[in-house]
C-alpha cells in the first residue's frame, strides 16, 4: 500500500518529512490531533512523500519504503 493511501485510511490530517543527523522519518497528525512518527527505512532516506509504500513489519510497526514488498513463500507450521 502507498503512504498516502495508508494515510488517507487512518483519516490523518497531515504528514511531514524530518531529516536530522540519525536520517528521517515522518511526523504524522491523526485526526484526533496527536502526533505519532513512522521510520524510514535506511536504503530509502531520500526519497519524496508521494513514492513511498508502507510495510507493516511482524510486530505491527509501519515503516515507509521506496522498495515494493510482496509476501514470498509461506509455511505453516
């Protein structure tokens, strides 16, 4: 799924794009006002909002990424 997509669902007001000395992530305001972040992934610091995707990683952490992630080979166990 892309950024905005992703964005668009949760019903968030706004997105922003910070840049620091340890790289960037994104500063998001949820529509009830609080502001919450999403990392960027390393290989992907520079990109621009509107190509990110977001990956939702085992443990539930949205992460945005440039590269375009599907599931490989599944196994139950």
């Amino acid at each position: 799924m892309n950024l905005i997509e992703f964005l668009k669902e949760r019903k968030a007001k706004s997105v922003k794009k910070v840049t620091g000395p340890n790289g960037a992530f994104l500063s998001i305001i949820e529509k009830d006002g609080e502001v919450t972040t999403m990392p960027i992934g390393k290989k992907s610091q520079d990109g621009t909002l509107s190509e990110y995707n977001v990956l939702i990683s085992d443990d539930g952490q949205a992460i945005a990424t440039i590269n375009n992630y599907q599931d490989g080979e599944t196994m139950e166990l």
